[in-house]
C-alpha cells in the first residue's frame, strides 16, 4: 500500500513537470503559467518598471518618474524605521515614530524632493521579486539610496502595481529604513 502511494505520487509529480526546474516567469510571453495553472505577470515588463523607476530618480525626470504610478497623489507612500535606525535617529529627535503616516508623502513629493536637491540621487536595486498574476502583481527588492554616489539609506522595498489599459502602474510603495546615515 505504501508502495503504491509513493509511486503514484511519483507519477503525478512526473506529469506536472515538478520533477524538471520551470522558471516561474518566461520573459517572452505576457503571461507564464506555475505548475498549479496560475497565470503569473510577465516578468521582463514589470523589471522595466524598475529599470524606468530607478532611470527617472537619477535623471531627475519627474514626467516618466509620475506615469509609473496608478494615481501619483493618492498612492500609499510609507516608510518604516529599523530598530537600529530609530534608536539613532531618536538620538537628535526624541519624538520620531518607528512608522507615521504622512498624507503629504507621496511620489509626487518625493521627485519633487529628488528633481530640488543639488545632490544627485541614485537608487540600487538587487534581489529583485516578483509575484502575482495577469491583473496585479507585488515586486519586493533590497535598496541602496545614494546622494552624491554615497549610500544615505539601505532596505527593503514592496511596490504593489495592477495592470491597465496603459500597462502595470504602482499602487503602493512601503520601504523599511535598515541603515541609516545622516
């Protein structure tokens, strides 16, 4: 009897295509399919996101950093401290919040911010992931912030997006603040 289970699991995981590694994105279709039929986001145009996402920030380019998004004045935009961070940070500033929502944070302000500065800006992208289906889609990724090509703030990054009419657009952005230099 046990046998019998083990060789009929076997079978099944032979048909499935479990026993062969099948990428979880393929980068020439729109969409891929996982072993359990679920439509996956095509992986190359949400990495152009990104790619776009970091070119508009070192470009200072608000136009092509603002079509990204779904709707730039009303999506999430928020921040969390690390522990470490905080702890620092509440060296100079006894009143800072781990998290604080901020309805003025947003995209928006944050080009703004970007575009102002004399310093450049530049943000590094790495352990890029990607999930979802054909209609939405989470992108998780470790960050470097720099300015003046020195990292300022490091962490993780999670982007929700859907896709439109007009492509995959960025609902949300919340990032952690794991290092932090002043």
């Amino acid at each position: 009897m046990q046998r019998s289970v083990v060789a009929l699991v076997l079978l099944i995981a032979g048909l499935s295509g479990a026993s062969t590694a099948q990428p979880a994105f393929l980068l020439q279709e729109e969409t891929a399919f996982t072993g359990c039929g679920i439509a996956m986001p095509a992986k190359s145009t949400i990495e152009d996101i990104v790619t776009e996402f970091q070119t508009a920030i070192k470009r200072r380019d608000r136009e092509q950093f603002l079509s990204l998004f779904l709707d730039p004045n009303r999506t999430s935009w928020q921040a969390v401290n690390g522990d470490k961070v905080l702890e620092t940070k509440r060296k100079t500033d006894p009143g800072v919040l781990k998290a604080k929502t901020n309805p003025d944070a947003t995209p928006a302000s944050f080009i703004e911010t970007v575009s102002s500065r004399a310093a450049a800006s530049e943000e590094d992208f790495d352990n890029i992931r990607i999930s979802g289906d054909t209609d939405v889609a989470a992108v998780s990724l470790d960050y470097r912030f720099k300015l003046d090509g020195k990292v300022r703030n490091t962490g993780t990054e999670h982007w929700l997006l859907v896709r439109t009419e007009q492509g995959w657009r960025i609902t949300s952005v919340n990032w952690s603040i794991g290092t932090y230099t002043p």
